[in-house]
C-alpha cells in the first residue's frame, strides 16, 4: 500500500490508523497547492480528487475518503481491534462518529481555510466548531476514548481535528484537553507526528 499525505491534513488519520494497525505501507507527501508529489509527480494522476489521503492498494486500486479509508486500513488487521467488527452494533457506532467528524467538525473548518472567508464568517464558523467540540467532550464523560476504553479509528480522526483546532487558537474544555494529551503519547501517534515533521 502507498499513502498519499500532506503534513498534519485530514490524512494524518488514515496515517495513524496505519502506524497503530502495524501494516507495511510507503507514503508519499503531496503539495495540494501545485497538485505535485513529492518526487515531482503529478498527484491528479493518482487521485483525479486531486485531495489527500490517497490510498493506493497493493492491487492497484485507489481508495480515497478518509473515513472509508480508516475502516479497510482496521479491517486489514482486525487484531488491533481499530474498529469494531462488521455488522455489529458497535461498528454502526463508529460509523456514527466518523460520519458526525466528518460532516459536523472536518467541513466545519472549510471557512477557516479559506483566506477570502469575512472575518464575521469566521467566528461563525468557530462557534459552531466550539459547539460540536462541546458535544464530544459529554459523550466522552466516563470514557478515555469515543467508543469506551478502547482507541479506535475515529480517535484518530478526532486527534486529527483537536490538532487543527489547537493551529487555528480554538479554544477546547479540560475534557477534551485531557482526550488530546491521551491520544498524542500512544507510540504510534507519536510516531506518525514525527514521520510528518509536524508538532502535536
């Protein structure tokens, strides 16, 4: 398998995924503003999305959306116990959590991106981000991770948002500071920071 990533983007999740799953995989970095891979390759060939993560199967196929990616990357190694299993009631939890990241906090941040965003518009948006962030912080009341005591794929998706909450100065509750400084020691979060040379 072969990731395609951009240091600390959405991609960091499937990228954790990976180094907690303990699978082989190459990687790549993308520059998403030149749509060039890191060994001057153009990443539209790739992924015609022309986004990260990317994720190239070791039979050819292509497989984007983190969300979907996370999943086939737990599912490969089902001993890591990354997701629950298929059909489960528990997994359609996970699902649950990495659809509501997805929809309610990952596109929540669009605006902030955006440079030609209205600065009114921006707090808006960081509002709403509060918010959300205020609504996983009950769900975790009790808990050490979003699906009980064990971590799980959306953890890392989740993690992936806490870090651009924390770039961006979104401020967030002791819940989930205590959520965040949990993730950001596991070996293989930590190793997968260090592989992107970014800080968490």
């Amino acid at each position: 398998m072969k990731l395609y990533y951009s240091p600390g983007a959405c991609s960091l999740s499937p990228h954790i995924a990976l180094q907690e799953a303990g699978l082989k995989f190459d990687s790549e970095t993308v520059d998403l503003r030149t749509k060039k891979t890191k060994s001057g390759g153009d990443f539209t060939q790739v992924s015609p999305k022309g986004q990260v993560p990317a994720l190239v199967l070791d039979d050819g196929q292509l497989l984007t959306e983190g969300a979907a990616m996370v999943q086939y990357i737990a599912d490969r190694k089902p001993e890591s116990k990354l997701a629950p299993a298929a059909g489960t009631m528990e997994r359609y939890r996970l699902q649950e959590w990495l659809n509501f990241i997805a929809s309610e906090v990952h596109k929540g941040f669009s605006p902030l991106f955006n440079p030609k965003t209205p600065d009114d518009m921006k707090q808006s948006a960081i509002d709403r981000l509060k918010l959300r962030f205020d609504y996983i912080a009950q769900q975790l009341a009790g808990k050490k991770y979003l699906l009980g005591d064990a971590f799980s794929v959306a953890d890392g998706y989740l993690f992936t948002m806490l870090t651009w909450a924390r770039g961006r100065k979104i401020e967030t509750n002791d819940a989930l500071n205590a959520y965040y400084d949990r993730v950001k020691v596991r070996p293989a979060v930590a190793a997968t920071a260090q592989a992107e040379g970014i800080t968490i």
